[in-house]
C-alpha cells in the first residue's frame, strides 16, 4: 500500500460501500421479449400472405425505455405496411387491439400512447424493418406484435415471450 492510498483508506472504502449498497438499484437490466412472425390463416378480417416470417424484440430498458425492433421477409416488395404492438396474444382473437400505455408517453403513436415499429415499406426482396421507441416502459399487456397489409387486414403476429 503506497501512502497515498494508506492515507485516502477509509474514505475509499466508504466510498465503496455506498458504491455496493447501490448497486442494486442500478443493476436493473434491460428485459428483453421476443418470438418469430408467423402469418395469420386465411379468414375474415384477414389476407392471406402465405409464408411471411422475421423476428419481433421488445427491450424494456433500465432507463425506462421501451425499444422495439421488427425485421419481417415474405412481403410484397414496395408494398407499406403497419405494424403495432398489441395487447393479446396472437391466437386470443388475432392479437386483440392495439396495446396503449392510457396516456402519452415520449415517442408513443397515435394519440401518444401506442408503440408503433411500423409502418415500414417492404425493399426489392420483399423484407422490411421497424423501430419503435418509447420513453415509458411498456406494461405486461404488451404481448405481441402484428403486421397489417395495405388497408389494415392483419398479416402476420408474433408473440413476445
Ligand atoms: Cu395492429
């Protein structure tokens, strides 16, 4: 031990102590859900895509963000689609309404209170990706994801887990 630590000693180990005692609280970690897109039957309310598949990921940040990322392939190219975070999961009623927060939040869709990745336009080899990010993090009722076709029929879903 040289002297400058012999002499800064007990401060240092003070220091470190409320260092511990709150690393607890900060070490929240990001909470990640996530599933794979598989497309909606043919049905009512529904176009039949055949075999659209991606990946959906929601991040629930330590920051109180909530980031969500879609990479979908299978789509028609140059085609724009919509895309929403809903609050069923995709076999309980196709997914249900639109997941919302009941208030604005920083970034939300629509009235402010939607997590919106899309809408997003599909490139020449008929793949798209969306973002979405929010500065609130998303309640338990955030279950799934959906993509809508042109005119709003859904698409395709993907349950986050
Ligand atoms: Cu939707």
């Amino acid at each position: 031990m040289n002297t400058l630590i012999r002499k800064a000693g007990p401060i240092a180990v003070a220091a470190m102590l409320v260092v511990l005692m709150a690393a607890p609280a900060l070490a929240r970690g990001a909470e990640v859900t996530q599933g794979s897109f598989g497309s909606f039957a043919g049905g009512t309310g529904h176009v039949d895509y055949g075999d659209i598949s991606g990946h959906a990921s929601m991040i629930r940040t330590a920051s109180d963000k909530t980031i969500v990322v879609v990479t979908v392939s299978g789509l028609t190219p140059g085609e724009t689609y919509g895309s929403h975070v809903h609050k069923q999961a995709c076999d309980n009623g196709d997914a249900g309404g639109h997941y919302s927060f009941g208030f604005a939040v920083p970034g939300g869709a629509l009235d402010g209170s939607e997590i919106w990745p899309g809408p997003f336009t599909a490139n020449a080899a008929g793949r798209a990706v969306g973002t979405a990010v929010v500065g609130a993090v998303a309640g338990t009722e955030a279950v799934s994801v959906v993509v809508h076709a042109p005119g709003g029929a859904k698409i395709a879903c993907a349950d986050l887990s």
